[in-house]
C-alpha cells in the first residue's frame, strides 16, 4: 500500500510569530534563571564530548578486535590488521 504524500500546508507569519511566543514560554517556564540554564548546557555538553569519545573508543576497539579475529579468513586485510595490531601492541 502506497502512502500518498501531503503538500505542506503554508504557514502566515503570524502564526510562526504564535509559534516561537509559545515555544519560547514553554522554554522559560522550565528554566526559570539564566544561570541555570548555563550551567544545564555546560553540563550538557561536557557530557556529551565524554560520551562521543568514549563511544568512538569502544567503537574503534571492537573494529580493530574483529577484524584481527577474521584476518585469517580474508587474506586481502589480513596484512593491515597486523600492522595495526602490531602498531597497537608497541
């Protein structure tokens, strides 16, 4: 079954301005102080920089160990591996 696709329906400039006014109380209904919300967002991203780089290490590890785990099976990457594994060792 096909899903029929829909135009957009076009939006007046002033219901966009009613949009942002209400999406900007919700905002400062949550957060009350300027303060808080900086250090939220500080917090935030110190948060998210650890968790980026923690995931790529343990994303790269799991690579690198599979690989070296079916290098035998497939000659043509068996030499790179050895070399990053060998340069891993070091």
């Amino acid at each position: 079954m096909a899903v029929a696709k829909t135009k957009a329906k076009k939006v007046s400039g002033a219901e966009q301005d009613a949009r942002r006014a209400l999406i900007e109380d919700l905002f400062y209904d949550f957060n009350k102080s300027k303060t808080e919300i900086y250090r939220v967002n500080f917090f935030r991203g110190v948060f998210f920089g650890l968790g980026t780089i923690l995931g790529g290490t343990v994303l790269v590890a799991l690579m690198i160990w599979t690989l070296g785990q079916f290098a035998h099976w497939f000659p043509t990457i068996s030499v790179p591996v050895n070399i990053i594994t060998d340069s891993l060792q070091k």
